[in-house]
C-alpha cells in the first residue's frame, strides 16, 4: 500500500486546524481508501492555541504528527523543513487556511501515478485582493523574464512532490531555500494542474510588506542576475550623457561667454539623481551580499521544540 505524506506549514491557525484535519481525512476516506497517509504538522511558534489544538488531534489519531519549532523561521524555512521530515511515497505541501483546495489530493495522487514525479497546483484565478493579484501577476512575470532558469508564474508550493524529488532536497545543502525555484530548476517531469484560489477559511493572513519584500527579494537574487548588470549599464548610460551635457554646456558657454549662465539648479539635480541612483544599486548589491552571507554562515533549516506521534 502506497503511503502519502500531507505537510501543513501553520501559523496562528487555531480556527482552520481542526477542520483542515477532517476535510484532509474525508478525502482520503472517500477518493483515496487504498493508500496510507499521515498528516505532519509544522507550526512555526503559533501565539494562539494552535499548538494545543494540535496536542488533541495528535492524541486521537496517531497518524496526525506534529512539529513545533523554537522560534518563526519563517514561511520558507520551515515548510522546507518540513518535507524534509516526511516519510510517505509521496508528499503533499498544502496550506491550513484552506486557499490550496482540499478537493485536489486525490487529482494530485492520481496523475503522481500516471507518472508525474512532481504534480503542482497553479492559481488561473483568485478570489484575494484583485489589486495584489495582479501586483503578484507582474512580479512573476519579471521574475520569469530575467531569470537564467524557468520560473513557474503563480505557484506558491501547493503541490505533490515523489519521495525520490524528497530526497534530492536532502541533499541539498541551502540554509535559504527557495522551493519554488528549486521545483523548476531541478527540471523533474511534472504536471501542473489549474485552480482558483479560495478566500482564507478564517483567521488573518501573516504575510505583510516586509515578508512580501523578503519573498521577492529571495527569488529575485537567487535566480536573476539582472539587477547587477542593470547597475552596470546604467553606469555607463549615466556616464555617456553627462558627458553629452558636458560638451553641449561647454559648447554654449564658449559660443555665448558674456549671456549664457549655467546656474547651480543643473549641479545640485545631477547630485541629487547620482547619489540616488547609486543609493540603490548599493542596497540591491547589499541584497545579494546579504543571500550570500546568509548560505555561507550554514545556519539550520529550523531548531525544534518538541515533535509527536514520529
């Protein structure tokens, strides 16, 4: 009997928990009777009774695992993480807040054994804010123009991975991983099956600005080599013109000696435009020197508390 691995990353999701759990076990009960399967949970340092909620399901049914880490690590490390710490045939990275359809598990478990090493789910449509809809819709579409490697535009993870894919994550050595560009880089046969995202079930979403920036920022130094070469060509294209205007203003002040006045208005604008311009290309360098040092120090993925039921 093939045995299926279902991974729910949590964060603050007292509310969406107990219900995930027995959406996740009707799904196996109705479409999915012939397969094992076990349920792990990684809760990234909930401040709600998420953890305590998890202790009683876990108690009930000892197919139902969880991870409780020391601190947040963040939404890359610890979904990561744990992957990393399933033992099925297959695994299946899914949200709590119930946005990744439920319903898709046994779609995602079929095409994995019409061959697909790796079945991933991939947003046409969403019912979340339409403005960062389509803010996320530019982002990937930047990301994958200037990438050296395919970039799977609205993917977040949602998926089903082989245990051989599981494996080559082990071995993998990235204190920063990104999985998203991992999936496409490793360039396995995979299928990618259309959804609508849903509204979150309940409970208020972690991500804001800074975390978003962090995500873009990670995908973007990690897979794109543009903004330092971007930096190199506007050098020369700043230089190649300031010499133009140096010429022209040289030119006309010979020409007109006694009438034409330069002014300081020119000098303290071209100050201003250069001390930006190089203000940031020095923090987007500072970015790539930051995912650098990041992978160099060799931290751990996460550090746990306590596990159960493994």
């Amino acid at each position: 009997m093939d045995k299926v691995s279902v991974l729910v990353p949590t964060y603050n999701e007292e509310k969406n928990v107990r219900p995930l759990i027995e959406a996740i076990i009707r799904e196996f009960e109705t479409n999915l009777p012939d397969y094992d399967y076990e349920i792990i949970f990684i809760d990234n340092d909930s401040k709600d009774s998420t953890r305590v909620i998890l202790r009683e399901m876990c108690k009930k049914d000892k197919r139902i695992k969880a991870i409780f880490n020391v601190k947040n690590w963040g939404q890359f490390n610890s979904p990561y993480y744990g992957l990393l710490q399933t033992t099925g045939d297959c695994t299946i990275l899914i949200c709590a807040d119930f946005q990744d359809p439920v319903e898709m598990i046994h779609d995602f478990v079929n095409e994995w054994k019409n061959g697909f090493k790796i079945v991933i789910g991939k947003k046409i449509a969403s019912r979340e804010n339409k403005i960062m809809y389509f803010l996320r819709s530019c982002y990937y579409k930047l990301i994958k123009k200037y990438s050296d490697v395919e970039q799977i535009e609205h993917f977040t993870g949602f998926g089903l991975y082989d245990k051989e894919f599981i494996n080559v994550l082990r071995e993998l050595d990235d204190s920063t991983p990104f999985l998203r560009g991992i999936v496409a880089e490793l360039g396995y046969k995979r299928k990618e099956l259309p959804y609508e995202q849903q509204k979150r079930r309940a409970g208020k979403t972690s991500n804001n600005f800074f975390r978003l920036y962090d995500a873009a920022m990670l995908s973007f130094t990690s897979y794109t080599k543009v903004g330092l070469r971007l930096s190199t060509f506007i050098g020369f294209s700043i230089a190649l013109l300031s010499f133009i205007i140096a010429l022209v203003y040289l030119v006309l002040k010979i020409i007109f000696w006694d009438t034409f006045v330069a002014g300081t208005a020119p000098i303290l604008i071209g100050m201003f435009f250069l001390g930006a311009v190089q203000l940031i290309f020095m923090g987007l360098m500072g970015e790539y020197i930051l995912s650098i040092n990041q992978r160099v120090m060799k931290r751990p993925l996460v550090i746990e508390e306590e596990r159960i039921n493994f």
